[in-house]
C-alpha cells in the first residue's frame, strides 16, 4: 500500500452543498509518472517518433535542420506528462463559493469573500485546493445521489482512483438501519456479488445494535463518504486483472468496514455530525484567522476523535503494519494483507502466490476467502506448528481477554483461547495440540490458528525438534540490515556462551554442506546443558524470519540393474509359458481324440483304476481328490488347463505352483517405451503404471517381511513433493520406522533437503 495510498478524505453532503471535511495527510502529493524522456538542448538527439511527426527536407543542410529541430523543441511539451488541472489559471482557485465548508447555515459562511486572502494565497490554497482539484469539486464528484448510495464507490479521475462505500440519511431526513435481503442469483461476475455480500453480513451485524434505541435525527448531514485515494497503478502491470482484486481488496478490508462502523454510530448517537461540527467549525476559525493549514490538522487532532484515527490508520497502511483505531470507544484491527502490492508487479520480481479462493480446495478453506491473496501462508497442515509473535505496541493479548470489557458469555471463549495460547509451542504440532486440549482441529484449533494469524498474534511455522535437531537454512534476503539485527540480538542475548549473530549464520549456512551431523544442536548448540537457552534464540531468529526449514524428501528411483532383473524375470516366464502352451495344445489333442473314442476312453481308465486297486464306484469327493494327487503332474496340468482358459500356471523359484492370470502379463506394458534400461524417477509412486508396480514389487525382493510392507504403505508418498512430517502423519510412522526404510531401500532412494 506505500506505493498507491496517497490520502483519506472524510467527505459529507447537506443542503447547501458537498465539502471535504477532514484529509489526512494534510497535503498529499502524487508520485511523479512514467513519461518520455525530453532529449537534452545541448545534444538534440530525438526520437523517432517525434521524427516522423515531424518530418523535414531531406535536402536541407544539417544545420538548418538541427536549428529548426531546437525551435521546434522550445515549444513541445509533448515529452512531459502534466495533469490536465495544472494547467489552468490560479485564479479560478479563489471563485469558490459563499457556502461554507460544511453546508450548514454559519455567521461567517454568510459573509463576502474575504480579498486580504490572496496576500496569502498558498495557505488559502490548502484549504480549498486537493491534487490541482478545487476541492468542493471534488466533494460533489464524491456524493452521489441517494440512489448509487449503499454500495461500492468506484471514480477514477486522471491518474486518481477514488474508492468507499457512501452511505446516506433517508428521505425524511433520518439516519437508520436498512434491512435489505440478499437477492437470490447473480447479477454481474467478480466483486460486485462478493460487494452485496459483505454489504448484507455488515447490515446483518449491526441491525441487532439498532433495536436498542431509536435512531438519531440530524440536523443538517444527509450523506458522508469515508474515502480512500489511491495513485492509479500501472496499466501496463503485467499480472492481468490483479488491478481490479488489488482495488476489491482495498475496498473490502479499509472503505467498507470503516464506513459500517461510522455509519451504526451515526444512526446510534449522531456521531459523525457531532464531529463533522468540531471539524467544520475549527476550518472556518482558522480560514478566518489566516492561520496555514497544517495549524488547523494539528489542532484537529487533539480536539476530534475522527481525525487522529484517520492519521493513524494512514500511517499503518503506509508502513503494512496492523492500525488499532478507536471510534466512539469501539475499538478496532484494520489492516491489509501484507504482500498486496505485489499484486501490481511481474512474477519475475516477486513470487506470487495469490490463488482464487476455491470452495473444494483443501488450503483455500482452511485459511478462507479473506485471507487467500496477498498473505503468502504456508499450508494449514495437521503436521505444522504455530509461533506465537510478540504484542505490536505493548499490546498484550492475555490481558485483553482478561479484561472487563469481556462480557460474560465470550468468558468461556478467552478461557478456552488463553488455554490454548499457553499450550502452543513451535515443538508441538496442530495435531499434537488439538489432541492435548482435546479440541476438533477442523472446527477448534484452525480457526484459533486463523484469528492469531490473521492479527499477526502468530504465524504457522514447521515443527521444531525439542532437542534442536532440526536443520535450518538462511533465507535469500533479510527484512532488516545484520548490522542493526546484530544489536538486537546481543541486547537480547548477552549471555557470554552464546556468540554473535554472524556467527550462528555463519554456522547455519555452511552446515547444509555437511552429509551428516548438519543440524542446529550439532553445528551452534553442541551442549545439552545450553538447549533451552537456544530454544529462545531459535524463537528469535524465527520471529525476525532468520531460518527457514529444510525438510526430507523422498523420491523413488528405478535403477538399470533393477529394470534387467524384471526384464529377465519376465522373459524366464515368457518361456514357461510358452512351454506351457504346448503341453495344452498337446493335451487339447488328446481330448479330441479320446472324445472320438469314448468308449475306449470309460474303458481304459477303468482297467487303469483296477489296477490300482480302486472300484470306480466306491470313490467318495475325498477319495478321488485325494487319488487325483497321485496323478502324474503333467495329467493334472493339462486338466486344469483346459477347465481355466484364461489362466496359466507358473512354477516359481521354490518349485510352487502359482496361478497367472495372460491378461494382466499383457497390460504390463512390455516393448513400450517405458520399457527401458535406463534409469528413472516413478514421479507418482501412488498412481503407478503397472511396469513400475512390478519394479516396486522387485525392490523388496529378499527384504524382511515387516520391513516390505511398511515400504509398500509409505512408498506412495515418495514422490519428492510431501515432507517427512508430512509423511509421519499420514502414515502414521515414527521417525525412527522412516530411517528404518530408508535404510534398507537406500538404493532406490533418492533423498534431498528442501524448505517447504
């Protein structure tokens, strides 16, 4: 927001006409625009374009050409961009009208105008003139009429953007509540169905406040806009559409909260005509007096209330940091996302990740639609961990929920949120958390985790190990200078075991090169004794955004000598097989034959049973299975053979006998191309082809039972993207049953370090 806030206007209309009452700052300035260079007088290099709009004789002499060209250049203005309202007289900046500032009926607005005031005129100026506008100009563009009122406020003006949502009394001159249903349907895409939406929740909010009294009848406001000017970014931004989300935004969390605040006191108490009277009546003072403008702002803030909650939200927005404002002893958080402006710039410059908020998508519900641009959160994950953050101005949460102005119903709520703030800790996972208190982590704990982040009470981070075994590695950039971040360490941290700042970067950093004992307690800490000391200053560096996290990950690799054994192991079947047809082509024409023969067939099994002293009759199901194993093997065969078409049986490297279905020998993908013997990744080992399924399969070959189905459980999370505390949780595995796999499987493993 630094690069477009240029200043926020408290506008209000009567019957005598539109004013800006208040503006904070007191004299905004528009930043300078891109525009084309004016080539220097000594050196008349010009451009093209000014060339072909400018064409001259070809034939004339270089120096009437380049005398012409620097006459020519004395009178163009066509390499400076200007506002259009600079350029007209300054006179017309004291035609203002008899009416005052405010409207209302006042001794000194009935009076002429006052000439001693172009004695003057730079501090008449500030008073009436706003971005080279007349400002009563600008407030009449600023009020619409009754009819656009209760809605978003969009106008762009030259290089302005005007954003807010006015609001208005009714026609009988009375400020109250409007109870409006949400129309069933779209109308229109985008922001305007989101706009009637938090129109209706704020409504919703507030209307429960009106019953308690009647509203309050004004004397002379009928309208005010709480405004929000912004510099109009850049058309040429290269992200398309993120202008128009950058100004929803903007909208959403600053013009139309403030506005439904401002707007329930007004129908409450009559709030904003009492302080539209302060401010009204102390310019008219000050304009009387002669006195420069910056003398009437800073008397404004000590006699309005408005007036120093615009200055300070201003300068929050200005600096991204969270505003804490009080309107009529309401208190309130406004702030917006902290990477906003980076909607307005290339990805080359800066990594965006603003998605759209989808409904059936896992990370967009869990941190909601407001918190879904400009954020850049990490996944709100059962395997994540929470740091809590320190207080911005001295503000401290526990007390707060403790407060007396916590009423008696909410009491059970802070109890429950100050149990949990005193249960978290960054060794601690949301899971782990939840199951200590006992809470639902879908509807208790990341809700909790939302309002913390979202008021910058605390940020997810990764799990720390308790015993800092946990490897860190330094971020691209610093948000502040090491020198300064240096001082603030040692006042911190003066205790003599603990080195200077550099010196535990130091130490990260080249840490990550080591293959093994990289971790923080093995390259900074080095002693059990000095573990909670460092578990502050790991604390520390994290909230000052210090170290980041490396993770385990895991990606399967099948190797040449991998793929040849399969490959043989499937050719040595392809050779059973085909033995195996022959046998029961030849056993298919012995069926014919005896089939042509039948009785010849009856009567040689019988003498062939006799003789083995068996009657054909007296065979019970027991006896004839039990006398069909004394069968030659080859007969058995070629029985089963013919009675199971589709199937084939396949000796196996014990001499057991095992049933293969042709069909799925055939699906395998034999002779494509992923038939090779080179090495490869399997990219997504829990969508695997059936070839990578018999590699997978292959790689447990002479492993211990336990230890193959525990590969075959956890594989499927080995595909490079997923962490090792991810991995933990979802297969629900200690990290010492992890290193135990990745032991055994090393060679078909390839593991890196990555943060997540």
């Amino acid at each position: 927001m630094a690069e477009s806030l240029l200043s926020i206007l408290l506008v209000t209309s009567s019957a005598k006409g539109s004013s800006v009452v208040f503006r904070w700052p007191p004299c905004p300035q528009t930043s300078s625009r891109l525009a084309r260079p004016r080539p220097p007088s000594d050196n008349l290099q010009l451009d093209n374009p000014w060339r072909a709009a400018n064409f001259s004789d070809p034939f004339s002499s270089i120096m009437d050409r380049q005398k012409k060209d620097e006459a020519l250049l004395n009178d163009m203005d066509d390499y400076e961009w200007k506002r259009p309202t600079t350029l007209r007289d300054r006179s017309t900046s004291f035609s203002r009208s008899a009416a005052s500032s405010s409207g209302r009926n006042s001794p000194s607005k009935d009076a002429p105008f006052d000439h001693d005031d172009l004695d003057h005129p730079q501090e008449t100026d500030a008073y009436h003139d706003l971005f080279g506008y007349s400002s009563e100009f600008l407030a009449s563009m600023l009020c619409p009429q009754r009819s656009l009122c209760h809605q978003k406020f969009e106008l762009r003006i030259d290089d302005l953007v005007f954003l807010g949502h006015p609001v208005g009394a009714e026609s009988d001159g009375s400020w109250r509540f409007k109870s409006e249903k949400l129309k069933s349907g779209s109308r229109g895409r985008g922001s305007r169905n989101r706009d009637a939406t938090q129109q209706d929740d704020g409504k919703s909010e507030i209307s429960s406040i009106a019953e308690k009294g009647p509203p309050a009848q004004s004397l002379w406001l009928q309208m005010f806009h709480f405004v929000i000017v912004l510099d109009l970014p850049d058309p040429s931004s290269s992200a398309s559409g993120n202008v128009a989300k950058y100004f929803d935004v903007i909208y959403e969390q600053i013009a139309f909260t403030v506005t439904a605040v401002l707007f329930q006191e007004q129908v409450l108490s009559n709030f904003v005509e009492a302080e539209c009277d302060i401010l009204v009546s102390l310019k008219d003072e000050y304009i009387d007096k002669g006195e420069p403008y910056s003398e009437f702002n800073a008397q404004a803030l000590l006699r309005s209330s408005l007036a120093p909650a615009m200055k300070t939200l201003y300068e929050a927005i200005q600096s991204s940091t969270m505003a804490y404002i009080t309107i009529h002893d309401l208190p309130l958080e406004l702030q917006l996302p902290p990477y906003l402006d980076h909607l307005l710039h290339s990805e080359e410059e800066y990594d965006l990740d603003f998605v759209d908020y989808k409904e059936d998508d896992d990370e967009s519900r869990a941190w909601g639609r407001e918190m879904s641009f400009g954020w850049r959160l990490p996944a709100l994950a059962p395997w994540k961990s929470l740091l809590l953050l320190d207080g911005d101005q001295g503000l401290d949460p526990y007390m707060n929920l403790r407060g007396p102005h916590v009423r008696p119903e909410e009491r059970t709520l802070a109890q429950g949120l100050i149990k949990f703030l005193e249960t978290a800790s960054v060794t601690l996972s949301l899971a782990d958390m939840a199951s200590l208190l006992d809470w639902d982590l879908e509807n208790q704990i990341y809700p909790t985790v939302r309002w913390l982040v979202h008021h910058r009470r605390a940020k997810v981070v990764d799990i720390v190990h308790s015993g800092l075994k946990t490897i860190f590695t330094l971020p691209p950039r610093f948000e502040a200078s090491l020198s300064s971040l240096s001082i603030d360490f040692k006042r911190e941290f003066p205790h003599p075991s603990i080195p200077h700042l550099p010196t535990i970067l130091s130490n990260v950093s080249t840490a990550t090169s080591k293959q093994s004992d990289n971790h923080f307690f093995a390259t900074v800490v080095q002693s059990k004794e000095l573990i909670p000391l460092y578990h502050d200053v790991v604390l520390w560096m994290l909230k000052h955004e210090l170290l980041l996290t490396l993770h385990l990950r895991i990606r399967i690799v099948a190797t040449s000598e991998l793929k040849k054994i399969v490959r043989f192991a499937h050719e040595r079947r392809l050779g059973r097989l085909s033995q195996r047809e022959r046998q029961r082509a030849r056993g298919r024409q012995l069926s014919q034959k005896f089939l042509e023969s039948g009785d010849e067939l009856s009567n040689g099994l019988s003498e062939k049973r006799e003789m083995a002293g068996v009657a054909w009759l007296s065979l019970s199901p027991k006896t004839a299975r039990r006398y069909s194993r004394r069968l030659p093997s080859t007969e058995s065969g070629q029985s089963k053979g013919s009675d199971m078409s589709g199937s084939v049986f396949v000796e196996d490297e014990d001499g057991q006998m095992y049933e293969e279905e042709e069909s799925e020998e055939e699906n395998v993908g034999w002779g494509t191309r992923e038939d090779n013997v080179w090495p490869s990744m399997i990219s997504d080992p829990g969508m695997a082809t059936p070839l990578e399924r018999r590699w997978l399969a292959a790689m447990s070959e002479g492993k211990e039972e336990y230890i193959a189905r525990r590969f075959e459980k956890i594989n499927q999370y080995f595909d490079g993207k997923k962490t090792d505390d991810e991995i933990l949780f979802r297969a629900e595995i200690s990290r010492k049953q992890l290193r135990e796999v990745l032991h055994h499987y090393e060679e078909y493993l390839q593991t890196f370090l990555h943060p997540s």
